[in-house]
C-alpha cells in the first residue's frame, strides 16, 4: 500500500493563500514584575521551518513559552491554527496541536525512557502522529534503552527523547528550544536529519538557536529578536546579504 | 516459649497491635506523600479527615442505618468530595507560596472541623460496634487473632499496595509522577493538571477516611482522634522522608511494628520512640531514609 510516494509538501509563501501555523501581533508578555516580551510579531505559514536568532537573554526562549502561556502575565495575540490562544490555559494550547521541547529538556527521571515516550497524550482527533514503531526506527538508541529512567540517558538521547515523545501527539506546529546545545557534532547532524525529515512530512517547526551554523541550512525564515523585540526578519535565501547585519546584532 | 524472658505470645500480639497501627500510619503517610509530592501542601487537615471519616461512619450507621461495608466505600467518596471542595475553593490559592502557608490554612481548617465536631458530640468518644462478620476471634496456636484486627491489616495493606501499583506501574501514575516533578511541562503536554491536582487531594484525602472508618470500631470515634494520630504520622513522614510512594508504606508499617515491640520491652518509651528515631534520622539522613535529597 505505499503508493503515494514521499511527497515535498510545496511551503506556500504567499501571504495571501498561506495557511497560517502560528500568527503572533503585539505579544507582550511578563515574568512577575519584569517586562520580557515588548513587541514580538511572528507569522509561520504551515510546512515552514522558522528560526528565532539573536543573544543570550533578548526573549527568544520567553517567545516560546509565551506561546505555551508558560509565562505570567500576556497581552496581545497569539492565534494557532487560526484560533485564538491568548486566553487559553496552558493545557488547552497544547491541543491546538502545539508540541514543545524546552531547553532544559524536562526528562523526568522517575519514568522510563518508554514512559517519557508514551507520557504525552494524543492531542488531536484528527491529526495522527508518528508511531512508536516510526519513532524507534528514526531514534535507534532510544528503542534500546526503552527501560532505563529517562535521566540516565546521554545528553544527545535525553534530547532526542525530548523531541520524540512530542511527534506521537498529533501535534504539528513544534516548538524546539536550542536543540543542538551542548551536544556532540555527530548528534547535532542527526538532528539537523531530523528536522529535514519532519519538515518533509509536512510539521511546522519553531526554532530557537544559538548555533547559528546548525539553523541557517534548515530554516526558511528568520527572526531576530533584541530586548524583547522582533527586530529583523529576513528568508533564507537573503541570508548571504544579510550577513553583516546579523554579526551585528549576534556577534557571530 | 520466650524471647529474653518475654512470652511468646505476648510478642506475638504486641507485632499484630504494630501492624494495626502501623498500617493507619502506612495509610495516613501515604496520602500525605501523594499530596505533598503534587500540591507541595503539608496537608495538616489529613488527621481532621481522618475523624471526619470515622465520625461519618459512626453518623451513617446511627442516623441513616448505614452498615460498616457501604460506610467502607460510601464514606471515602464523600470525605473525598469534601477535600476536592476544600483544594478548589482554598488550597488552590497557595501553590505559588512557601509552604507554611499550605500548613498554616490545613491547620485552621483542623481546628474548624475538630471545633464543629467537638461542639455537636464533645469530646467523649462514641463506640462503634465491629460488623458482626468480623467479631470474635481466631485461634491461631500461637495466639487468638481478633478477626477485626486482622482485616484492619489485610484491607490497608490491599489499598496500600493497589495505590502503589497504580501510581507506579500504571499510565496515569506516569501523569502522577510526572506531575510531581514537572507539573507545568505535563501540562504543555496537553494534560489538564488543574483537574489532576484536584483528584489526587480528593484521593489521598479519601484514603483518610477509609482509614478513619477502618479505626472506628477500633478507636473511640471522638473529635480529637485525628490529633492524636497525626503528630506521630508526621513523625512517620519525617523518618520516611517525602520521596517515594512504597518508602512511606514500608516506613508507616516499620514504626508501627517498632513501637509494638518497644511496648514489649521498655513500655515506658512506646510513646516517644518515633520521636526518637525521628531526631537521630534527621540527624544522619536529613531528607529521610527514602526522600531524596533536593
């Protein structure tokens, strides 16, 4: 029955057709008393890869927590699949078909490696995701070590856990946060793998980056973000001319 | 035959007395744990709850004719109901908070509950008869077994150990565990923890209460049976440390046998030597012998 070859699915660029994954307007956002999020203005089409650069500290990871309402305090508008999130409790984003891996990873330690796999419900009647089987095929190493507690895996395998047990949910616009920090050259290529695999079939990915060399090859599109603010975005393919605006504003 | 002079059968009794205690305490601490681990309430209520369960009990049974085995399940369920009211309408409030907050409302809430029930039936205790299934006892060579004694062992072992299994061998005990350690990242998933937290206060609240009605025909049903049973169970929870769901069962049965035993042989220091033991565990394991160190 595989008669429907693997297809590309054709991102649609137009602002006028594009479905929107993920429309962010005017998003502030606060942790207690301090202002975080100013002014954040993000539009991710469906089937694109979008990258969040900029330093240390400017609010990129906030920006995705915000999404997830993970922060105090929001204003403005995050609508996901067209539906309006601002309001929302944080549970019921996430079936809006939103998957989010942190930065810290939040592996837990008292479940299995299995039982981090298989935590996170289905979130989406429609929507199917990956299956185990599809998910031990793509991650080999996890697979083997299914019994272990997840925290006593490397590095590299607690992060692709982290990434993996959100493909089974249905979820489809993912929200990775520096994902290739901290690991081992070889690991971050077979993420890089990933996300082109998961781009291919059809997931709308979010990510945050500090390794710019790991992002640039994968994203569509970029955003720069300082203080809070959106304060450049450009596509891959200005990257070449953007260049030294961005050593700029990164220091890379 | 004797044990360093001691009978027998004497030993023999005083280890099923410690198991009797020392399953309320396994039931007790257990709830605590399950609480404590989720909401990061020190649940001080949970000995008010405990009363309450047994007072239920005794009110079914003489204003409604509610026999033992459906005030059993009956009872639970709706101490159960009453602590989901407690946690939405008040606990709610203070997860964000030190937990001498948590502590300081759970005990106002103790003195309110103790204060309504003392007001309505004093502080005398009123007898509840053991259901007649269970009277008598049973001579087992050794010694005669109470009948009732021996459920009271048998029936909180059961839920101790089904309540073990659930949490940490079933998926929603993965939500559970999970939740205690990472509640908002559950809740990124998809899962809605509001609702859990409150299920799991009702459920470690109801297993109060089946404690309480398992002690009526033990103890005397009275307004300040929760407090007696309380300071020790917190004792227990100490020694046994916060951590793990099976250290609080094995260390509520462990004390409760121990201080069986020392009522053998130094009677004098049955009352204190939980204490005691508590003072030289924190000496040596601060976060107690199963709790993990933070």
């Amino acid at each position: 029955m595989n008669t429907v070859a693997e297809q590309k699915p054709i991102v649609d660029n137009d602002p006028k057709t594009a479905k929107k994954a993920l429309e962010i307007r005017n998003l502030q956002a606060w942790y207690g008393e301090s202002y975080i999020l100013q002014d954040i203005n993000i539009t991710v089409n469906q089937g694109e890869v979008v990258t969040l650069l900029g330093r240390n500290g400017s609010g990129r990871t906030t920006t995705l927590r915000a999404i997830m309402g993970l922060t105090g305090a929001r204003k403005g508008s995050i609508r996901i699949g067209g539906v309006e999130s601002i309001n929302l409790p944080t549970y019921k984003i996430a079936h809006l078909g939103v998957g989010y891996c942190p930065e810290e990873r939040a592996i837990f330690s008292s479940l299995s490696t299995e039982e981090n796999l298989l935590l996170p419900p289905s979130i989406s009647k429609t929507e199917k995701g990956m299956s185990v089987k599809e998910i031990y095929d793509m991650f080999p190493n996890l697979a083997e070590r299914k019994a272990s507690p997840g925290t006593r895996l490397s590095g590299g395998e607690q992060q692709m856990l982290a990434v993996a047990r959100i493909l089974r949910t249905g979820a489809k616009l993912l929200l990775l946060d520096e994902i290739s920090e901290g690991l081992a050259p070889v690991i971050v290529q077979a993420l890089a793998r990933m996300i082109v695999t998961l781009k291919a079939k059809g997931y709308t990915i979010v990510m945050v980056e500090q390794n710019f060399r790991f992002a640039a090859p994968l994203a569509d599109r970029f955003y720069v973000v300082e203080h809070g603010k959106i304060v450049e975005t450009f596509a891959a393919s200005e990257l070449d001319s953007k260049m030294p605006v961005l050593s700029e504003l990164l220091g890379v | 035959m004797e044990i360093f002079g001691i009978p027998w059968s004497l030993m023999l009794s005083q280890l099923l007395l410690g198991l009797v205690n020392g399953s309320f305490y396994a039931m007790m601490s257990l709830g605590l744990a399950v609480i404590f681990g989720l909401l990061n309430i020190i649940n001080f209520a949970h000995g008010a709850l405990f009363m309450m369960g047994a007072f239920f009990a005794w009110m079914g049974l003489n204003y409604f004719g509610i026999n033992y085995w459906f005030a059993l399940l009956i009872v639970p369920v709706v101490v159960g109901v009453f602590g989901i009211l407690i946690e939405r309408s008040m606990l709610r409030w203070l997860y964000k908070l030190d937990h001498l907050y948590g502590l300081l409302l759970t005990f106002g809430i103790t003195l309110l509950l103790e204060g309504v029930f003392r007001s309505f039936y004093g502080v005398s205790g009123q007898p509840y008869q053991v259901p007649a299934l269970l009277s008598g006892a049973t001579d087992v060579g050794a010694l005669t077994l109470p009948n009732y004694r021996a459920w009271v062992v048998v029936a909180s072992l059961t839920v101790c150990f089904a309540t073990w299994f659930v949490i940490e061998r079933t998926k929603i005990g993965s939500y559970l565990r999970a939740g205690t350690e990472n509640p908002k990242m559950v809740e990124a998933f998809g899962i809605n923890v509001p609702v859990m937290v409150s299920l799991t206060y009702g459920f470690g609240v109801a297993l109060a209460a089946f404690a309480g009605v398992l002690a009526a025909p033990i103890m005397q049903v009275s307004s300040l049976m929760g407090s007696n049973l309380i300071i020790v169970v917190f004792a227990v929870v100490v020694i046994g440390g916060m951590g793990s769901i099976m250290g609080s069962i094995l260390t509520g049965l462990g004390l409760g046998v121990i201080e069986g035993f020392t009522r053998v042989f130094y009677p004098e220091l049955s009352a204190t030597v939980v204490f005691i033991l508590m003072g030289i565990v924190l000496l040596i394991r601060p976060a107690g012998l199963f709790g993990k160190e933070k």
